[in-house]
C-alpha cells in the first residue's frame, strides 16, 4: 500500500477536464493507439526499414531493446535518433557483439552522443542477458510476457521496473514484436505511462495527483493499457509539424487527438 492511499490524500482535480479527457480517449479507443504508433510515429518506419536490411529477426529485435536502453540524453529529435540507428545498421550490423558495435557507434553519433562511456556500460551489462536470448524467448516475451521482459531488464541493469528507459525498452520491443512476428499485441495495463517531463506537465492541467498513478486509474477508467495512451498524447504535446501532418492523414478522428492539447 503507498503511503498517500494510506494516508487517504485527498488531490486537486479539475473533474470536468478529466470528464472530457476520459470521454475523447474512450471513443479514440485502442485501435487509435494503434494507428498512431504505426503509421504516424516515425520511429515504426525506421524499425521497419532496419528489419528488412538485417534479414535476423533476432539481431533486430535485440538491437532494438539496447537502443531503446540507450536513447537518452539525445543531442536531436528521438525520431532522428532511431533513424540514425537504423541506416547504420542497416549497413553495419554488429560483428563482434552489440557493446562493442555502440563503443564505436556512439562517439561518431550525430544525434546521440553524450554520456558515450556510461551508455556503453549500460549495454555491457545487458549484452549477457540479451546474448542468452532465442527467437522463441522474444516471441515468449512478446505474446505473453511483455510484463516479464520489464521485470528481467530492470533486474539486469539494476533499475526501476517505472525507470523511463526501461519502460521505453518495452515500448520499442513491442514495435519490434510487431514487426517480426506479424501480429499486433496490446501492451499490459500493468506496465505504466513513462513518467517524463512531459507526462508530468501535461497532468498538471488536470489534477496534482502523481501523474503514473493518475493515468494508471485512466487507463483502468477507459479500458486503454497505460503505454497506448502515451502513443495517443505524443503527438499532441511533441508538436513535431510532419508527425502532425503524418496523424491528420492516418487518424480518422485527429480532430479529437488534437482536442487533446487543448484540455
């Protein structure tokens, strides 16, 4: 039990945003989740394109996991980041393990290059875990167990099971899965909304209740897993101009996504 429902804390909330809020994201619906992470986030693409030039489903989805571990502290946009990540190795897969291709990777980076030596640490640390890892234990994880994926990955690298990169990790894994197993699965309601600057922002406009216990009560509220609603505000609080374009053409009700940035 937290201390704040033990303690019976009472939050400040503006039940007519929050009213609004549940109502636009219950008619979005999952399936808007869905459109938006694959045909407007620009990262899916870039994973897309890595899939078809490595041809190993498994290196694939084992890069991704450690980029996603990796995308922090970016010198650009996260959409330029991954597509950085994607043409390199496209051409450059890993031949002597993936640390080793980052040690190398990182420092010429233009979109990713502070933090090289701790970020390559971080990937020492995972390779071993990652190394042990079949086809069949990805797809294990990606079918039923994208919950255990988050709870390895934190134990491994001695993080928070909320730590935002971890949770991304799940997120990009989950794209991933997509990709390489040709099936769409929902991401667990247990896994929470990435608690960022962002999130935390735009959760003030509607209560002071902390923001990854707010939008887990959402998600359970709307009946949308925590990391589909955070595909469904990306666009709304990134304000990238060709991911707004991307979501008018793709998302039949972007009226109401971009009704969201005005709660």
């Amino acid at each position: 039990m937290t201390l704040d429902r033990f303690l019976r804390v009472k939050y400040k909330t503006d039940e007519a945003k929050v009213f609004r809020l549940k109502e636009i994201l219950s008619e979005l619906g999952i399936e808007c989740a869905r459109t938006i992470e694959e045909k407007v986030d620009l990262q899916f693409p870039a994973l897309e394109n890595l899939h078809k030039n490595l041809k190993d489903s498994e290196l694939f989805i084992k890069l991704v996991i450690a980029n996603a571990i990796v995308s922090y502290q970016l010198t650009a946009t996260g959409e330029e980041w991954w597509w950085e990540f994607s043409m390199h190795f496209s051409r450059n897969p890993p031949r002597e393990g993936i640390a080793k291709a980052y040690s190398e990777f990182l420092p010429a980076s233009k979109t990713n290059r502070r933090l090289v030596s701790g970020k390559v640490r971080r990937l020492q640390k995972l390779e071993p875990f990652l190394e042990k890892l079949s086809l069949e234990d990805l797809k294990g994880y990606y079918f039923t167990g994208m919950s255990a994926l988050r709870d390895d990955l934190a134990q491994v690298l001695g993080s928070k099971r909320s730590a935002k990169t971890i949770v991304f990790a799940v997120k990009m894994f989950g794209y991933a899965g997509r990709i390489a197993f040709g099936e769409f699965v929902s991401y667990p309601t247990e896994i929470e909304i990435p608690d960022d600057v962002r999130i935390n922002a735009y959760t003030k406009r509607f209560t002071n209740e902390p923001p990854v216990r707010f939008w887990s009560r959402i998600a359970e509220e709307v009946g949308i897993p925590p990391l589909h609603i955070d595909s469904i505000l990306w666009p709304v609080l990134g304000r990238h101009r060709e991911v707004m374009e991307r979501l008018k053409k793709y998302c039949p009700r972007a009226d109401l996504v971009f009704e969201l940035a005005t709660l």
